[in-house]
C-alpha cells in the first residue's frame, strides 16, 4: 500500500512539472522574438529541455580519477577514450538513441553531427584540427542504445581546475542542468582541501554529491577504512557513498565474469542511480530553484532595457528616417526590378519544355537548365546520350556500308556484265572481291554489335521514359515556387519595411514581445507558481511576486512614439503581378513514338 502511494505521489509530482513546463514553453516562444535577451532566453530553453528529458547525473573530480572508465563500465562497452595520458577535455553528455552519433553543442549555439568514430577526436585528441573544434565547442552529445539511458543522461566532465579562494572549480552553469552529481575519488588518494571545500560549495547551490571511491582493486590497504576516513572528514556535505573498480567491472562484463563483476560492485553504483533518478519531487525541485533563479536574471536584462542601445537609438533615429523618402523610392525602385527579372525567369522556366519534341531536344535542354538535375534525371540522361550515340554510329557505319557494297556491284558489272547477286560463283571473284566482301561483313559484325548496345538502351529509355517526364515537370515545378518564394519573401521583407521605416525602427518593435512576455509572466506564470501545488517555501513565492512586480513595472510600450509615426501602406508586389495565373507551366509530354530514332534495317551477311 505505501509503495503504492508513493507512486501515486511521484505521478503527481510529474503531472505538476509538466503543467510548469506546458506554461513555460509559450514564454520561450515570446522571448524568442527578442535578440537583445538571446542568452536568458537560451536559458530558458535549457530548463524546458532538460525538465522533459530524463534525469541528469553528472561525473566530476580531477583528472584521471577514472570518471571515463566509471561511465564505460556502467555502459558495458569502452565507449568513451580512457587513456590516462590524454584526459577528457570536452563535457560529454551520453544519451539514449537507437541510431549512434555525436553531436557537437558549440559556443554560438551550432549543432554539428557525426559519426561515432569521431568521438576520440572531440573529445580526447591533440592533433591540431582536434584543438581547433574544441575551442568553439560549449558540450557533446553521444548518442548511443543502452537501457540504461532510457532513464537517465550521464555526463563525462572535464577535470575540476584550481579555483579561488582554495576551493577547485567547476562550471556553475553545468551545474546548475544536472539532477544528481557523482564526485569520483581514486581510492587510496584522499579528497584535497580543495576538493572538500568544493563539496562545501556545491552544498550553498543546494547540491548534495553523492561520492564514488573508484579503483578498489588497486588499493593495497583496506578499503572500507578508506571510505570511513573520507566519511569522517566531509560526511555532512556528501550523500551516498559508493567504493567500486570500474576497470574490474569493465573487464567483468567484457569476459562474461559473474563473480568478477559482483567483486567491481558496479551493481551497487547502477541501482544507487535508478533509485536517485526515480525521485520525481526532487526533480521538481529542482526545476523550480532553476526558475526562480532565471526570474531573477531575467529582472535584470528587462531592467537595463530602456537604459540602453539599441532602445536609446530607436527613438532618435524614428524621425531622422520618416523624413528619408528618397531612400524608400531608391529600394521601391530596386524591388520593381527584381520582380521584373523574377518575372522573366518565371516565363522562360514555365515554357521550358514548350519547344521539347523529340529525345535530342531534351537532351540539349537538360543540358543547358541545370536545375532540372538529380540522380534520377542524370541517370536516364547518360544512357539516353549512350542510346543516341549509338544511334549515330550505326548511321554512320550504314552508309560506309552502303558505299562499299555499291563498289562491289560497280566491279562486279563490270567484270561480268551482270547485276549483282549472291551467292558469287568462284569463277567470278576476283581477289579485290573477295576483299570488299570480307570488309562489308567486317561491317555487318560492327552494325549487329551496335544494334545490340541500341536495343539495349532503348529498352531502358522507354521503360522509364514517363518516370523521368513526370520528375522533370516536378522539377519545373520545383523551379517556378521556388521563384514564386522568392517574390513572397520580398513581398515580406516590403511589409516589414514599411511597417517601421527604418532598422531602428524595426529593432524597437523587437521589443512587444517583452511587453508581451510581462503580461504572459503576470497572468499565467505567477498563478501556476502560487497554487501550492509545487514545492515552493512562503519566503520563495514573496521573492517570485517582487520579482514578477519589478519585471512588469518596466515600461516599454512607448505608445507615443507610434502615434508619431505616419507610414502609408503602398500596394503590394505580389498583388500587382500573379505570375501563377500569368504563366501555366508548358509540361512535359513525349511519348514513346517521339523517343525511338529510325535506323536502317541491318544487311544480312555475304557468305563467301
């Protein structure tokens, strides 16, 4: 019974995140007009993702203290680089996918795929393209099938590096994405004050790591004294504690050793992870603390806004533009070109194929309009160019055909005074004869062999004859929308110019969408924050109401300054020329009667 209210309580607990989240994906949305709080609203978007993915469990401690080899054993397989003489230096997420691949999150947000052979070279290797990568990189992704990470996200960290005031470092901001935190300690080589007063941090940020003694099978002296001494010097600042041998565990799973793989207890360390990442409120928790963290950034950004460019700028630059109308002729002038030139395009590109009546004529064309290219087309335009060289030679072979036997019946007349016919009594021929019938059927064998190649591609070109003519009309197609859009998105551009004459502006419209998002923050997010339903203390809702205040006190909807502006609407491009109602795409339609060439018939062999 109580295990069943509790997973009543954890269902309820998910249902509550999921209503924040819900609320907060609009808000992500609204911010995501505004360039000037990119980074908040990146941040945001982190706290959405990470909230609706599985747990996050992060591995961190110094250098070669096996975090690598702790992940490789939990994963059975050595999927990450564990040389101890080229340290991690890249935060490597490993999640869950059917299909293997790396992704690379870099600083200004890219995100570059790869293969899964390319892991060792984001990630540990030193030759120079390596070090080139890794300086713009922010994370990885490692995409791989383990049941596992069905249900949490392992992270393999860089080692923590020398900070302040004696206490090592590592990024806050990783930190503050991650549900549980694993700190690895070689067994035998005790935590560093450093160390201990990094654990004592992570405390104030409200994080309690749990801790890893990693490496048991190397300690020669006892191993649970080692963890006891650990325990007693920092018991109050850690969680749970695991002593394990990751290396004993890999090479357990590797040789199928049963007994090997309980003595690496790595089993103790999975089912510690599945109970942590099984506490649904905790995760709750910790989603709120991110957003109440992120309220409180946000105030920030908003409250700088109207101190600072571009909004400053806006203002001074709105009339200095209203009164620019030569420029607005100069760019209605160059838009009134471009639609001319997209018009004419348009025309030839929809009458492409109006003079297209035979295969030769097709030919040339595909020849000469490159955008109606692709693997199909080129296919068919290569055995096509083969059939009708073919085509060519065997005319061209005929008529030396043609002109040798009409030798052979000038000799023959003449040396017999008789018409030509076969087969040639003995008597007759002569030694030139003989040579010129043996040349003619030297020919005959060369047109047989060309009538072959001929059947041979005409059969595939009329098989997939109709195949072709139906992807070069969608190709055609392909060609006029994609005219057609872009006369649409100079229309679009046209709209937007002249709803706010200049990039001033246009960059102080980007701004509604903070009016919009205090409004959205008032009405939709402070009522899901209040309702009692999540774990938010009294001190922490009057902190989220001031902060909600501040943020919504910040005026921004400079109403005066629109009443100032007197743009006129001019008519739209696209209205004054339909090009789809103008110009009717000619299609395509040959038939096989306009594909076959005609070829002499071919002569029979001269029996000598």
């Amino acid at each position: 019974m109580t295990e069943q209210v509790h997973n009543l309580q954890q269902l309820d607990n998910q249902s509550t995140l999921q209503q924040l989240i819900e609320r907060l994906k609009p808000l992500h949305v609204i911010l995501s007009q505004n360039s000037y709080v990119k980074d908040t609203t990146y941040r945001l978007k982190r706290i959405i993702d990470d909230a609706g993915s599985q747990p996050i469990i992060l591995f961190l401690g110094k250098e070669r203290v096996g975090k690598t080899t702790l992940i490789n054993s939990l994963l059975g397989r050595k999927l990450l680089e564990d040389n101890k003489n080229e340290p991690t230096h890249v935060n490597t997420f490993i999640k869950y996918s059917a299909q293997e691949c790396v992704k690379a999150v870099f600083l200004d947000g890219m995100v570059a795929t790869f293969d899964i052979s390319k892991l060792k070279l984001l990630t540990v290797s030193n030759n120079e393209s390596a070090q080139i990568i890794r300086e713009h990189i922010d994370y990885i992704e490692v995409y791989v099938k383990h049941d596992l990470l069905k249900d949490v996200t392992l992270i393999d960290s860089m080692g923590l590096e020398p900070g302040a005031n004696n206490t090592a470092y590592f990024s806050q901001t990783l930190l503050q994405r991650v549900d549980e935190v694993f700190f690895v300690l070689r067994a035998g080589s005790s935590a560093t004050e450093e160390e201990v007063n990094f654990l004592k941090k992570l405390n104030t940020f409200g994080i309690e790591a749990n801790l890893i003694v990693n490496g048991i099978d190397q300690l020669d002296g006892d191993v649970n004294a080692f963890v006891l001494a650990e325990k007693n010097r920092y018991d109050k600042y850690i969680g749970q504690i695991v002593a394990v041998s990751a290396r004993n565990a890999l090479e357990a799973r590797k040789t199928n050793d049963s007994q090997m793989l309980i003595d690496s207890r790595i089993t103790q360390l999975t089912q510690l992870i599945q109970e942590l990442v099984g506490n649904q409120q905790k995760k709750t928790r910790h989603v709120v603390e991110l957003f109440i963290n992120w309220l409180g950034r946000l105030r920030k950004e908003i409250e700088l806004i109207p101190l600072r460019e571009p909004y400053i700028s806006a203002y001074e630059n709105i009339e200095q533009y209203q009164s620019d109308f030569e420029l607005e002729f100069t760019r209605k002038q160059r838009d009134i070109a471009l639609v001319s030139a997209y018009e004419e395009e348009y025309e030839q590109v929809s009458k492409v194929f109006k003079e297209v009546q035979t295969l030769y004529q097709l030919l040339q064309k595909l020849a000469s309009d490159l955008y109606l290219r692709d693997s199909l087309v080129e296919k068919y335009e290569e055995v096509a160019g083969l059939y009708q060289k073919n085509v060519r030679d065997y005319r061209k072979l005929h008529v030396e055909y043609t002109m040798e036997y009409t030798r052979l019946e000038k000799q023959y007349k003449k040396q017999t005074g008789q018409s030509l016919s076969f087969p040639i009594p003995a008597e007759e021929k002569s030694g030139l004869m003989s040579d010129r019938m043996a040349s003619l059927n030297k020919i005959q064998a060369q047109l047989a062999e060309k009538i072959e190649f001929i059947t041979k591609y005409e059969e595939f070109v009329l098989k997939n004859l109709y195949i072709v003519q139906n992807r070069l009309n969608e190709l055609a197609d392909k060609r006029l929308q994609m005219i057609q859009n872009q006369v649409d998105d100079l229309n679009i551009q046209r709209k937007r110019e002249r709803t706010y004459l200049k990039s001033y502006a246009d960059k102080l419209t980007e701004f509604n969408c903070i009016v919009e998002a205090q409004s959205f923050l008032k009405d939709a997010i402070q009522p899901c924050l209040l309702d009692d339903t999540l774990p938010i203390t009294d001190q922490e809702k009057d902190h989220i109401r001031n902060t909600i205040e501040c943020i919504c006190a910040v005026d921004l909807t400079h109403q005066a300054l629109y009443k100032r502006l007197n743009i006129n609407d001019s008519d739209d491009l696209l209205t004054q020329l339909d090009f789809n109602a103008k110009f009717k795409l000619i299609g395509l339609s040959l038939t096989e009667a306009d594909i076959v060439s005609e070829i002499p018939v071919l002569p029979q062999i001269i029996e000598l």
